[in-house]
C-alpha cells in the first residue's frame, strides 16, 4: 500500500520551458517510481499555471499551501515570481524548489525552506560594459548585452571611451562609474587603450577590494606586451584567453576539406574581350571554391581546442582560459568549453554534465589582494544620500505623517511605516544615509496618487518609497517590491447591530423556520408510525378515534422531555422510538445550547453581507480617496455615482454611521492595514466581512525578514495600533445565525429510513399473517377500494395472538 503526497507545481504553461519542465517532471517520476516500486510514498502533483505574472504566482502558491496543504513547491518558473513565493514558503515551513529560477539575488533571501536547484546563473547582478567606441567595440557590445540578459545580469550603464580619449577624459567616464552602485565591469577594447584606463582606474582607487573587472580576449591574449607598471594597476583582473591552439585546427580542416573537395579542377576562370587591363579585372574565379567553401561548412572534428565546427562562416565556442592577474604574472583559473562549461583541466576525465559552478575555479586573488568574492556592488560613498520619497495624506497618520515647521523650516515624518523602514535600515550590515522627501507641491498638499508617487521612483525621482504601498500587479511593473511587512489585502467593513435579546418570540430564533417546521412534521409522523406498529397489540393504542390520535402525538412530542408512561409491545415500535429519541436529543441539546447563547453573549449581526446586495439595492458605498480601490470597484460594476471617498479615520467612521439613506455608506472597502486601525478605535461597531532591478532589494527584504520576526516589530505595531487583546477579550462577538435544516438533515434522513423501513416490515407482516381472513370474503367484482377497506378492518381488529390478548378473556377480544 503507498502513501500519497500532495506536492504543488508553479510554472507559466504557456512557455516552453514550463511546458518541457511539467513533461519532465512527470516522466522524471514515473521513470523513478518504475525503477524504485518498493518505496511506500507517491508524490502527488497539483500543477498551477503561473500565466507569466507575479501575482497569479504567489495566489498559486497561497492556494496549493492553504487549501491543497501542499508539502512541497516545485517552481516558479521565474526569479521574479520565486521572490514573493520563498516568503511564503518560509513562513508555511514548506519547501520551494526552484529548477529555473537563476537569480542569484534568490539566494541572498537566506530561507532555509528554498532549494535552487540549478546553478546561480550569475556571480553579480549588474554589469557595465566598458567598450571602445569604434566598430569593433559597438559590434560585440549588441551581444554581449543579450547574453547578460540571458543569465538575469542587468546592464544599467554603457560606458564608451573615444579611440583618442585623453587621460582626464577617461578619468572623468571613471569618476562617474564610481557614483554608480554597480563594481563589475567588462573591458572590451585594444590593449594600448585598456592599459591607460587600468593605469587611471588604479589612480583613482577603483582598483581596491569589492571591484571585478574582466577583460574580453583581445586585451588578454597582448597581456604579456605590456610595460610592468601596467601590470601592476592590473592586479586581480580576470580574463578570458582564446586558447592558442585554433591555428593548428584551421590548418587541419583545411587540409580536411581540400581533399574532400577533390583535385579534378584547380583552376580559375578569367573574363576575356575586356579593354580594362585593372587587376581586378583580370582576376580569374576559382572553379573549385564553391566545392572548397561547402565542403569547409561541412568539416566537423575534435580538434586540439575542442569541436570544431563553422557554422554560417562562423567559428562555433570553442575553448577559453580564464586567467587571473597578480603578481608579475598571470595565473590559469579555468577551462570553458560549450560542451562542459567550466573545468579545471582540459584532460579532465570528469566532463560528462556541463557544469558553471564555482568548484570548478582555481583560487582567484581580486582586487585589493581579496580572497573574498566581491558581492558586485556597494552604495556608493561619494554620492548623494538615498532619496527616499513619503505620501502627504489628509488622514491616516498612523503610517505616515509629514509635519511642516514653518519656524525653523525642517520637515519631520513619522509613523508605523517609517518606523518600519528604519528599523529595516539600521539591520542592514552596512551603512547607508538616506533622506525623507515628501512626495508633495510646494504648498505642501500631496502631489498626487500612491500610483503617481510609485512611477517616480520609475522616472528616478526617488530612490525608493517609504510608505504604505500596497503591491499590486500594474505597480510591478515599474518598481521591484521588498517582502511585505504587512498583511495585505481589500476588505469590506460594515456597520454591526445587536440583536434585541428581550424580544418576546426569541425562543424561536435558535432554530431556522424550515428546521422547525420539518421537526414537527416528524413529531407526527413518528406518533403516527408508533400507532400503526401498536394499534393491533396494545390496549393504549386502541379506542376512539379522538383517543387515539391524541395518544400517539402525547407519546411522540412527550420525547423531548422522557416523560412517557405507555408501554410499548413492538419491537418495530421500540426500534424506531430508540432512533427517534437520539434525534430529540441532539435537537434539544442544540436548541438549548443556542438559546443560550442567544439570551447570555451579545450578539453582533453585520447589516450587510453581500456584495451584490449593494449593488441590487443601489447602497452607497465608501473608498479612500486616491486609493487604488477604486478600479477594484469599477470591475465590480458598481454605479460610480454611488460611490463616496473619505481622506482620514474619523471621516470614515462618520460615512458609515449616518447610512447610505442619510448621507452615509452602506459599507466601506480598503485595504487591510487601514481596516486594523479603524477596527481598533471601534471595535464594537463595525467588523470585516471579507478580505525593477536594484540590488538593493534583496537586501532590504532580507532585512524585513529579520524585523517582522523580532521584538521590535510587535513594539512598532502597539505604538501605532494600540493593544488588540481589549477587543479579542470582550465579550462582543459577531453571530453565527441559527441553527437550519443543512446542520440535521442527516437525522432526520436517519429517522425517517428506520421509520419507512418498520412500516414495510410490519405491513408484510400483516399481510402473510391475515392472508386468509383477507382472501375469504375476495369477490372479483369488488373494487380495489374494497378490497382496502376490508384489509383495513382486518388491521383495525386485535391480533389475538399477540402475547398481549393470548390469556385475555374472548369478550374482549375484539372491539
């Protein structure tokens, strides 16, 4: 017997690598199972399409840990997409594991709960090109930018230099790199120009420790022509060095595809009757060069360097060394070659997988005589400080409030979110200097909407955002967002009314109307069952027929109390009176338990619970002013006309007691961080019904790890919010409602098949038992009613031989 196991996928199924990647996952497992069918556990996959987009992820991963209880992730298929789902992950205890998601920025999340199963496509996260500006530094610069791309390595910056570039003219291209965040930088350019630039680099001090500069194979491979003095600015370079064996090969394949071009004709075709004696007139054509050019298009061997093969007239990769620069030298690092990636030796007998990890380097010595691997990137110490934008809002100071002193001039912003971002800042391990702008005109109203203060940060207005932003998909766009370091999301918030507990029918309110009518259906049809099984062996079944039915409905509503005093003889009867009084039970016990709580504990009813019953009835409804809740309002097709918006909690608050037919709303709709602080100041008066690039986001995400899961998170949150526990220990509470038929239908299902069931039974009974006494008196001309109704005389009489009339005297035997 096997185990399932539920395991969530997360991919795009509308690209080709999350298509391939589900085929694969499945045959993985199916290739697994087939060859290990002793284990006990079967992975159980619930896929999930991603449909290319951030949010659609997380809702995915949200979905597959809440409501399938997942006990791994295996995806997203983007980087993008994983830094949202590694917090959950983290935050469920469950597993994620990435195949595809290359960024090396994943990493530094430091969640033990995400696996990358794949290699970090990239030791750095930002890249500029440093490149001559000439056709052989603009040719290779289009691809080089593509390949970066390709393994998630942004290209912030070009930085060209002039062929004739005077020394103060790259210094002055140096001095602005260094105002940047980025400290990896690719030369591409001659050796003469390379060795001025390393010279003024070393100069400047952009040669020290935390820099990775890398030479493309042109200045590489001259690096032994240059002066010492050169060579000592060069400490700690990398590069790459076509390995120096192509020559060889080239002269092997052609050699290869001359003979396979064949000798039958060497010679060259010249144009006659010209008058133009030029020498490029004269020139002849090669009769076998078609065959010559084919047949070197076709030559495919393992050469000295690797594969050699010409594609298009191109070399394909080949063989590279990395080489590292120190001392007066330089020292071999690694291989590279297209089919095995990175190894140490070119004979290594290890080359069956392509490989890019980092075992397989040498040693390298970086800039500063570091051993230690440059991060790729520092806040710059010369630059100005980090510029921080703020909202200015009319109400909700809670999360942000700008205060303007007209005396001294100076601006002070406080509030849970700024509190939250210094914290956050003071737990990064290095320094960094920032400053609070408000987001606001020169008179100092706000300067526009939440979406207008994130594009900003797009336009480079603002470094980053210090605020409560909500992360929604189209601002995903624009920004990269830190993990949030709050709940999310869109509530409604409704007025809440007490019940009137002195209410003179509230003993009806524990049970709906169709529970109550359906019990007293059965309290008859179980009296009337008891009669039929009775009727014929016990005296106090029997007699007129105002006797009759007033006893059997005694004995059946008598249940709800155990108050009966009537013996019963059947054991049909006594059946079905054993299920009938389980039934009553429950039920009693139910009812009592509610009218309790009903007549003990406040009750709290939302006045509205629909969405579409505002819509229906054209209620106003409320939204914050500028908020981005408003689309969601729209998309529910409310009329824009009923909608009303408010600036500050007090404005709220004063919407939604007037009501929507006094001025009011109905009902309010915001986000969850603003309902916490409504509901903390009137907890008892309404309740919720329902709810690009910068390396310095990984970071500050990390960051906000560490402060959400600290002290100092809980003590920000009461400064702001207040203490919750006042409005969690009350006694005020929002009702349930009453106890309907979904809740005991089964029951009563019960009840009634053990009811049909003894009816059969004692109607068959009868039947054989009476069947001559019905079969005497059968006249073919009589009616089928009268045939009834002399079989319901016959039922009407004592059964004298019941164990109740056997001894009894014969005048009484019949009545």
């Amino acid at each position: 017997m096997t185990i399932s196991v539920n395991v969530g996928v997360i991919l795009d199924f509308d690209t080709w690598t999350g298509k391939m990647g589900l085929s694969c996952i499945n045959m993985a497992l199916a290739d697994f199972y087939a060859s290990n069918s002793y284990y006990k556990t079967r992975l159980l996959l619930s896929s999930r399409d991603a449909k290319s987009d951030v949010v659609e992820a997380a809702a995915a991963a949200i979905d597959l840990i809440k409501n399938v209880e997942v006990q791994a992730i295996i995806g997203p298929e983007s980087s993008m997409q994983a830094k949202f789902i590694i917090n959950l992950g983290e935050k469920a205890q469950v597993p994620i594991v990435a195949f595809s998601a290359t960024s090396p920025s994943l990493t530094s999340l430091q969640s033990l709960y995400f696996f990358q199963a794949s290699q970090n496509s990239s030791s750095q996260r930002e890249v500029v090109p440093i490149y001559i500006d000439n056709e052989y530094g603009q040719g290779m610069i289009p691809f080089l930018i593509d390949a970066l791309q390709e393994v998630d390595a942004r290209v912030p910056y070009r930085s060209v230099i002039p062929p004739l570039a005077l020394d103060d003219q790259i210094g002055e291209e140096l001095y602005k790199l260094m105002t940047m965040q980025t400290r990896v930088f690719i030369m591409h350019m001659p050796i003469d120009l390379g060795s001025r630039l390393f010279t003024k680099a070393k100069e400047i001090g952009m040669m020290s420790e935390g820099y990775v500069w890398i030479m493309t194979s042109r200045m590489t491979n001259s690096i032994r022509s240059i002066e010492s003095s050169v060579h000592d600015s060069m400490q700690g370079v990398l590069g790459l060095k076509t390995y120096g064996l192509w020559a060889y090969d080239a002269a092997s394949a052609l050699a290869r595809a001359v003979e396979k071009a064949g000798t039958t004709n060497f010679g060259f075709e010249y144009t006659t009757g010209s008058s133009n004696l030029t020498d490029l007139a004269t020139m002849g054509v090669s009769l076998n060069g078609p065959k010559l050019r084919q047949a070197l298009s076709d030559t495919r061997f393992t050469g000295l360097a690797g594969e050699f093969s010409l594609q298009n007239g191109q070399l394909q990769s080949s063989t590279f060394q990395i080489i590292n620069v120190n001392d007066n030298g330089e020292r071999g690092v690694a291989f590279w070659t297209p089919e095995n990636g990175l190894i140490r030796e070119l004979n290594s007998t290890n080359t069956s997988t392509y490989s890019t990890s980092r075992r397989n380097l040498g040693p390298i010595i970086w800039p500063g005589d570091s051993s230690s691997i440059p991060k790729g990137w520092e806040i710059p110490t010369n630059r100005k400080k980090l510029r921080v934008g703020v909202p200015v809002n009319d109400g909700f100071f809670e999360f942000v409030k700008v205060e303007h002193d007209a005396s001294t001039n100076t601006t002070k912003v406080t509030g849970y979110s700024i509190d939250i971002f210094k914290a956050v800042i003071k737990a990064l391990p290095y320094n960094v200097d920032y400053e609070l702008i408000p987001f606001a005109k020169p008179n100092g109203e706000s300067a526009g909407t939440y979406d207008d203060m994130v594009y900003q940060v797009y336009l480079g207005n603002f470094d980053a955002l210090a605020a409560d932003t909500t992360i929604i998909a189209n601002r995903s766009k624009y920004v990269d967002f830190t993990l949030p370091y709050i709940e999310s999301g869109v509530t409604m918030v409704v007025p809440i009314k007490d019940n009137d507990r002195k209410n003179a029918w509230v003993f009806l309110k524990p049970l709906t109307w169709d529970l109550w009518i359906t019990s007293g259906i059965f309290f008859v049809f179980i009296g009337f069952v008891v009669w039929v099984l009775e009727h014929r062996i016990n005296e106090e079944f029997r007699g007129p027929p105002s006797h009759e039915i007033g006893t059997s409905l005694w004995y059946s509503f008598s249940t709800m109390v155990f108050a009966k005093k009537e013996t019963l003889f059947s054991n049909l009867a006594r059946f079905v009176v054993i299920i009938w009084v389980f039934v009553v039970l429950i039920l009693t016990q139910s009812y009592t338990a509610s009218l309790t709580s009903l007549l003990t504990v406040q009750q709290l009813q939302p006045t509205v619970t629909d969405v579409n019953q505002l819509i229906k009835n054209g209620e106003y409804v409320g939204y914050p002013q500028g908020s981005f809740v408003l689309g969601i309002l729209e998309e529910m097709n409310f009329d824009p006309a009923k909608l009303r918006t408010y600036k500050s909690i007090e404005e709220w608050d004063e919407l939604l007691s007037k009501g929507s037919a006094n001025g009011g709303i109905a009902a309010a709709f915001d986000d969850v961080p603003c309902t916490k602080i409504l509901l903390s100041q009137h907890c008892s008066k309404y309740a919720m019904v329902f709810p690009k690039g910068s390396p310095f986001v990984s970071d500050v995400s990390w960051a906000v790890l560490n402060v959400t899961k600290g002290e100092k998170m809980n003590e920000i949150e009461k400064a702001y919010f207040g203490d919750h526990s006042s409005c969690s220990s009350s006694n005020t509470q929002v009702s349930s409602g009453s106890l309907s038929l979904e809740s005991f239908w089964g029951l009563f299902l019960i009840a009634g098949v053990a009811s049909l069931s003894a009816l059969i039974i004692s109607f068959a009974m009868f039947l054989y038992k009476e069947r001559r006494q019905i079969w005497i008196s059968f006249d073919s001309k009589n009616s089928i009613w009268r045939r009834i109704c002399h079989a319901l005389r016959i039922f009407d009489n004592k059964d004298l031989s019941s164990n109740t009339f056997r001894n009894k005297p014969l005048k009484d035997s019949v009545q």
